[in-house]
C-alpha cells in the first residue's frame, strides 16, 4: 500500500481463505474457510510499524490483526488466537510473560535445492566444519553480516540478550529478552524477517527450517514462561517463602496434557521431525526436570523471582504465535483445571509410554484431529482448517522420492 493511503486510513482486505495458505501456495478446499472466500479486513497495529532499515527504498512494514469485516478477530488468525489466550489470562488477574530463543543457520548461496547447505567461505579460505560451537573467533567472516544486523535490530526496537555461536556448522542463537507474549511474537516474526533480508544484502542464506543439514543439531525456538499477577507483578510460580506454589505445579501439568496433542502446532513441518527423531537437545517427550536438557519441559536454574518453564520442543520453523498461544493455553488449561504433573525427572531416563509424544508430522496431525483439547482451545474451524493445510504439505511431500530412496533401495530385490 502507498504511504499515502496507509496514512489516510484506506482498508485493506484480503480473502479468508489466504490465513489457511499452504507453504506451496495452494489453498485447501474453500469449505474450511467459508465457501463464498469472503474478505477479512487488516487492520495495522500502531505499536508495530517499522521503517525497513535494510531497504534503498523507503518503505514501512506494518504488523496487522486479521479481523472479520464484524469487527471480532478472526479465528483462522494466529495472531488473534495468541491475543485470545492473553485475554483468558487477564480475566483471571494474570499476565504470562515468555521469552524466546531463537537458532538458526547462515549459508552460502544455495541455487540448487538437490545439494546440500554450505557454510560461507571464510576469512581464511576455508568453510566451517563444525567445530566453532560457542566460539569467539570471527574467522567465518560473517562480521559485516551480524554488525548490520545489530543495527537493524535497533532500528527496529527489538532489544536482544545474548549472541552466540550454536552447537552446529554455522548456527547461531539469539535470546530476545522476555515480556509481553504478543510483543515477543511479533519480534520473534521481526527477527526472523530482518536475518533473511539482511543475508541476502551480503550474499548470504539464513535458514531457519528445523533440520537444515544430517548429522547436526537442528535449530529450536525454545519458550521461557511465567506468569506474574496483574498489578503487582509478582511470579504466581513461587510463593513468599521463594518456594514453587501449586499454580507452578498445575501449569507444568497443563503443558504435559497438551504437548501430544498440540505437537503438529509446535512441529509443523516434515523437516520438523528429522530434528526430534535425533533427541540431543531436542528432547521428543512430555517429561519434565529441573535443569535437564533431555526433558521436554525444563526448568531452569534461577531465582524464585525469575521461576519458568521452558518448552523445549518448538522449532525454529515453528509460527512464533501459534507456538506460544498453543503453549500458554495448555498451561492456563492446567491452573484451570488443576492438574497434577507426573514426577520431575533427572539424569539419564526412559520416556513414559505416557509422556511420548508423535514422531512424525502425519502421527501429529492424526493425534490433533483427534484432540477435544486443542478444538476447545483454538476452535473447531482453526484446527480442521490447520489440518487440511498441513495435509495438503504432507501430501505433496510423499509425491516426491528422495535421494536416500533412489540410493538405497533401487537395488532392493
């Protein structure tokens, strides 16, 4: 839209059907959003209007609430749905509070989608080869890469945490600083429009699919979450003596009563499983522990002050609101309803028939399309809608046959 009529207040609309899209572009059938395809109208938030600092040309990027020409949001919106589940919080007198960390890795061009990534060549004429993790060494050359990125970043209002090289060639991590859960999103979404646009300025590729290359740790978006009371900002997780109080409690067990059924909304790709089929720091499991990466739930070495839970299964190419809305809403569903988790777990263990969750995108979808949880959470139209476009990707998956099939069984009997 010109600027000028952004500023005069022109509607912009656009047809129903476009929020159940599917990653190639197709749409499923029009009964899952309305037969007659009808507009919904976007309306801008005025907190989340940015000026691209990245682009020759002026231009502005407005975050939008997708709302039905009534008025109410619509469900078919990942944004409104997140804001749906901040507002089942507040009528409560609570407020949840998350953080998110993001990792991702930095490429070479990649112009053929049959070979593998690459990292960059760097300073000393050589690619990464993996053993950089957590390293201060600038030897990649991504220097002029990450310093504009920074800059964008403030530009853009987004205040970051920490920076750091991950475990894999080539990957890195960002921790956004922890607040309101739809800012969080909407700087999680910023973040990750800001790195693909920045890479492109410097030759570069940033990927944030789940498991962009084998043998190596794949890339999560992992989900700090407390609650504090509306007011006077206190964590509802410990009580005065810094002890965990029984919302803590109830919370994790909410988390655990969802995260089978909610798996396709936090893994919601096909890549989204080769990353978890490889459980090392990217644990597959409901379970919950203090301080053990191996768990699905973490719960992370702090003050009482500062007490969270982290899930730890989203990946990086997990929809930052629906990741988060599905996650607040299973905990809030636990307070609700006082659920009990099972016993924390340390060391080494084996995963509770109980506590696993599905192993690939069709078992995710299948559990969801039978989940009276998630259709009481999210709505019947959002889920079957979500599963028909999931469906639609899974399906144009199996119709094409892999390397790894032609390699291993062309010579099968």
């Amino acid at each position: 839209m010109t600027a000028e009529g952004f500023l005069e207040g022109r509607r912009l609309q656009m047809a129903r059907g476009v929020l159940l899209q599917c990653i190639m572009g197709g749409y499923p059938p029009s009964r899952f959003y309305g037969s007659d395809d009808g507009d919904l109208a976007l309306v801008a938030d005025l907190k989340q209007i940015h000026r691209l600092p990245w682009s020759e040309q002026p231009r502005a990027l407005a975050i939008c609430d997708a709302d039905e020409l009534t008025g109410e949001s619509s469900r078919l919106s990942t944004r409104g749905q997140l804001k749906h589940v901040i507002a089942r919080y507040a009528a409560l007198g609570l407020a949840p509070v998350v953080a998110t960390e993001l990792e991702f890795f930095v490429f070479a061009p990649n112009p053929d989608p049959t070979q593998p990534f690459q990292p960059p060549m760097g300073l000393d004429g050589r690619r990464e080869d993996g053993h950089s993790a957590f390293s201060i060494s600038s030897n990649n050359g991504l220097r002029p890469f990450f310093k504009e990125v920074y800059a964008c970043m403030a530009a853009l209002g987004l205040p970051r945490d920490t920076f750091m090289h991950e475990m894999g060639v080539s990957q890195f991590e960002i921790n956004l600083l922890h607040g309101d859960p739809l800012l969080l999103a909407d700087q999680t979404f910023l973040f990750k429009h800001l790195l693909k646009e920045v890479a492109l300025k410097h030759g570069l590729t940033v990927v944030c699919m789940a498991k962009p290359l084998a043998h190596t740790p794949g890339s999560s978006m992992h989900i700090h979450q407390s609650i504090v009371e509306l007011g006077s900002g206190r964590n509802v997780f410990s009580d005065e003596a810094g002890e965990p109080t029984a919302a803590f409690r109830h919370f994790i067990g909410g988390q655990q009563a969802g995260m089978a059924d909610f798996t396709a909304l936090f893994a919601p790709n096909v890549n989204s499983y080769q990353r978890l089929c490889h459980p090392y720091a990217s644990p597959n499991n409901a379970c919950w522990s203090h301080d053990n990466r191996s768990a699905g739930l973490r719960i992370p070495a702090s003050s009482p002050a500062a007490r969270r839970v982290e899930n730890r299964l989203p990946g990086a190419d997990a929809n930052p609101y629906l990741a988060i809305a599905a996650s607040l809403a299973a905990g809030l569903y636990g307070i609700e309803n006082r659920l009990e988790p099972s016993a924390a777990i340390q060391g080494e263990f084996q995963v509770p028939d109980n506590l696993s969750l599905p192993c690939t995108l069709h078992a995710a979808l299948e559990r969801l399309k039978r989940s009276h949880l998630a259709k009481e959470l999210f709505g019947t139209e959002f889920i079957e809608g979500y599963i028909a476009s999931k469906t639609m990707e899974l399906t144009s998956f199996f119709d094409e046959i892999t390397p790894w099939e032609r390699r291993v069984l062309a010579a099968q009997a």
